[in-house]
C-alpha cells in the first residue's frame, strides 16, 4: 500500500474516492461541508432523508456529487464528536479502510485525518491513520494455497492536512508510521508461521535476513548468533536446560544497530523466543496449546522494532537479544526437581518445566552486562497469570527504575500500544526463596506474573532495567486470531523519545 501526504480542498480532487466524515447526529465535518456547499446542499438532502444518521461505523457512498471532481464520496459515521477519543478514530480508519478495499476504488483521499480527536493533534492523527490502515489491510495468506484476490484492491491513500503548514510534521509521522507499521507486520509474521516453520533456526535466519535487507540502505545492522556449544561454554546453564529436551538446537540471536556514537551506551532489548512451548515434562493440557507457538512473540517484537529503528536510520545504538529454543518433553528433557546453574553463578530449582521463558531470560538477562547498556527491556509472553490480572489490553509493566517506568507508559500512551504498571516489591521475593538452590523458578499461590518479574530481577540489578509481560497482547484468540505485533509500537516510540530527548539537551 502507497501511502502519501496532502494539503487541498476535497471537491478539487480528481481521484476515484474522497472520504469525509459525518458526526451524529447528521452533522457534516467541515471538508463534508464544503462539498456541500459547493454542491448546493446535495450531501444535506441525503442526510435529512436520513440515509445516515452519523453513528461510528456507518457509511454511505454517493455518486455523481455536484460540482465535486472526484468520482465518488465516501461518507462515514464518526459519532458524536464530543467523544471522538483515541479508539473512536482508530475504529472510523479501520471501517473506511475495509469499505474502500470492498469497493473497488484503487485510490482515495481522506479527509479524516483532520477530524478533531481529543488532545492529539496532526502528526498523532496522520501516524495512527497509517499505522490502523496497515493493521486493517494485513492478512497471513503466505500458507494458502488459494489466495484472496481483491479484484480492484485499495492501491493508494492520500491522507489530508488542512494547510501546508501542517505538511512538515505530517510528512514524518507518515515516515515514522510506515516504519512502523512494516515492523509490527514483520512481528506478526513471525508470530503467525506454524512452530514447524518458526523453530531457533529460522528465527536465526530472519534475523540474518534483517541485515542483508538493509545492506544496500548501508545501515549499522549486524548479526550474531550463539550456538549450543558456545553457550554451554559461557555457562548458560538454565537456558540449556530448556533446550536439552528438544531436537530443535537453541540459538542466542543477537542483532546490533550502531547509528549512535561509539562509545554510546545502547538500549537492549531482549525478546523471548519459546518457538513452541509444550510445557516441556510439566506438559500443558491440550486445550489452546496450539497457542503455544505465540510464545516467541517478544523475539519477534524485538526483530520488528529493529526493523522500524533502522528504517527510520534512528541516531542510537540499540542491541537485540533473542534466546531461541523449543520447550519440549523427552528422556532428554530437564526434570522438575533439576536444579541448574545460570550464567551468574546462581543456582535455580526448576520445580515446573513451563516455566521455561524465565530461564532462559535469566542468562539472557546477565549476558547483557558486557554491552554495559543504558536500559534494558525485556519482553516475553511470560505468564498466563498476567492475563488474569490485566487482560487483553496493557502489556504487565515491571521496572527497578521509576523514570523508565514512566518513560515506557508515557510511549504507550503515545502509540497507542498501553502498559500498565504492576508491582516489583521487595515483599514478593521471599516467594521464590528455595531450600536445596539459590531460588526456585514457580512462585506458588498467588501474584504469578510478579513473582516471575521477581526472578528476572534477581539477575538485573546492575542497570536499570524493565520487564514487559505481553501474554495477553501478543495475539489475538478467536475469530480475528493471530499475532497483534505489539509491542513495536511501543518499544519504538520509547526510541524515538530517547533521541527526541538526546537532541533536545545535548549532554556535554
Ligand atoms: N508461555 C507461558 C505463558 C503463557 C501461558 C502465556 C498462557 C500466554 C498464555 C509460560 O511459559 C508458562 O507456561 N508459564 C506458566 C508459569 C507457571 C508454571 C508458574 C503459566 O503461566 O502457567
Ligand atoms: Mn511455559
Ligand atoms: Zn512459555
């Protein structure tokens, strides 16, 4: 999909469709007035027929406007516009964004993106505009045999601003949205392929895929990976011990962005990459384990967001690690009761095999020490208990440093893809206290997604770091299944923020 930027008055366009909006009740937006107007009152004889009433996800299309150039116009409800907020917008994009590509026009301009949202203002409105369209055009057709053909598919959307002053910032929202958007498709795509296709290998060669996909643009982007052998060598003890049950060799996929200085201190992201999570010896029941292959999801969030970050050719160092592997049962498998040495030098009483992504965070996590990072941030489908706890809306926040805290709900806020702060106390810890080993890797009754941010802290207390549990937003169940790609837009807002803010007080 071609997305572009305009500035111009919609019965002066010659395209196949201008889309406007119409509040309830019957109340034309200002560019549905203005056709109107020039169409005297054609748009306002329909309406008091009451062919629409204005209500959010209504549409009309109308032919032959008056003394309009454009083909056809494309009304849709927007509500009452005292209520237009965040997700009434994203609703009114993603509805005109399916009637169009149902339609049968090739090209449009859209007006909405100068309706009034509540505290945001154009470059908010240009970016989600793009982002939804993106999101609401996406399908994973790559294992069909039969695809889906559009006869006439929406090729092009012209989004308009209401005066060339406003072109500048609408310009780059556009840029930023498109980076974006490509990296949440990248992520879904990831998250979608079938656990037979998506193993540590392939996760692997994506990544590799990355940095050829980039060497032309002559990005700072490298990669990594760590094999068994070598990780046994480091002394990865608990991220061996989930692998040893699986054919599937693990890999440690790590990829470098330097677009900052050198010597400045990067931002590392680390992604669980459980490429299907069976439960291992303390099997899973049946019901929903297909889910399971989800669970390499914040890998994938780590993948797309470096995408978006070398798209945009962003001025920072930012570093990707992604511990790969199957959590499967087999006589190789570990055993509950194993208890296993990590990188740190802790020992770790595996009392349940599920709960395998906090193992091989753990050695991920202390790895991460010798890029002597700025932040980390790590993100895994950690705990069904977040689900019960938060949903399926904000990713579990957890942090050891309240200004990245803020920094990461801030961005959520911003792009839409929300956090939500749970506690780190102190007072959880005694939790997973263990007689036999250093900790035990379950935290019994109660607080199961806190008492494994609790573990993950135990190996994170030499930076300041946080911990994003996205088991309730990294895919959708259901009808519209399958892989939401977030959080890339959060962890990608943080990163434009950083630079925003590194350009803005330049330290001396
Ligand atoms: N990948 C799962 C977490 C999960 C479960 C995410 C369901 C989304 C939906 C994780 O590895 C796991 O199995 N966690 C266990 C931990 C428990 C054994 C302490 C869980 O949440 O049940
Ligand atoms: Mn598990
Ligand atoms: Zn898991």
């Amino acid at each position: 999909m071609e997305f572009s930027i305009k500035s111009g008055h919609p019965e002066k366009q010659r395209t196949a469709c201008v889309v406007v909006g119409v509040y309830e009740p019957r109340r034309l937006s200002e560019n549905a007035r203005r056709l109107d107007e020039c169409s005297d009152g054609y748009l306002s004889t329909i309406l008091r027929r009451g062919d629409l009433e204005g209500k959010l996800g209504q549409s009309l299309l109308l032919h032959n406007v008056p003394n309009a150039l454009p083909d056809r116009v494309l009304l849709i409800g927007c509500g009452r516009e005292r209520e237009l907020g965040d997700a009434q917008y994203r609703k009114i994009i993603s509805k005109t964004i399916e009637t169009l590509h149902d339609m049968g026009s090739m090209e449009t301009v859209c007006y909405l993106t100068e309706l009034n949202v509540r505290g945001r203002d154009t470059h908010w409105r240009v970016r989600h505009a793009i982002e939804t369209a993106s999101s609401t055009l996406y399908r994973f057709e790559q294992l069909k045999s039969k695809k889906n053909v559009t006869r006439r598919p929406l090729r092009k959307i012209i989004f308009s601003v209401s005066s060339r002053r406003e072109l500048p910032q609408a310009e780059q929202a556009s840029i930023e949205a498109q980076a974006i958007a490509g990296g949440v498709k990248l992520a879904k795509d990831l998250g979608n392929l079938p656990p037979n296709i998506c193993t540590p290998t392939y996760m692997a060669e994506r990544a590799k895929g990355l940095c050829l996909l980039h060497k032309k643009a002559k990005a700072q982007l490298s990669c990594e990976v760590l094999d068994e052998a070598k990780m046994l060598e480091l002394g990865m003890g608990a991220l061996l011990s989930v692998s040893q049950g699986s054919e599937a060799p693990a890999k440690l996929v790590m990829l470098d962005y330097q677009g900052g200085k050198k010597n400045q201190q990067p931002i590392v992201l680390v992604g669980k990459g459980v490429t299907f999570d069976t439960g291992g010896i303390s099997l899973k029941k049946p019901e929903n384990m297909h889910e399971m292959k989800y669970d390499m999801c914040g890998a994938a969030s780590v993948i797309g967001t470096l995408s978006a970050v070398v798209d945009l050719q962003l001025p920072i160092n930012v570093v990707g690690l992604m511990p790969c592997t199957e959590n499967s049962p087999s006589g190789s498998a570990s055993r509950p009761g194993d208890i296993v040495t990590s990188l740190s030098g802790q020992t770790i009483e595996v009392i349940n095999t599920d709960a395998e992504g906090r193992l091989i965070l753990c050695d991920t996590l202390t790895y991460c020490e010798r890029y002597k990072p700025e932040v980390v941030i790590d993100i895994a489908t950690l705990t069904g208990a977040c689900v019960v706890a938060l949903g399926k809306h904000p990713h579990g926040l957890f942090s050891n440093h309240s200004p990245l805290t803020n920094d990461l709900l801030n961005a959520g806020r911003e792009s839409g893809d929300r956090a939500w702060e749970m506690p780190l106390w102190e007072d959880y810890q005694e939790q997973i206290d263990a007689p036999f080993a250093d900790m035990k890797n379950v935290g019994g009754k109660g607080a199961g997604s806190i008492t494994a941010a609790c573990f993950l802290a135990r190996f994170t207390r030499k930076y300041q770091w946080a911990h994003l549990d996205i088991a309730g937003t990294a895919w959708h169940e259901g009808d519209k299944r399958g892989a939401t790609g977030r959080p890339v837009p959060l962890l990608t807002q943080y990163i434009i923020d950083k630079v925003r803010e590194a350009e803005e007080e330049p330290k001396e």
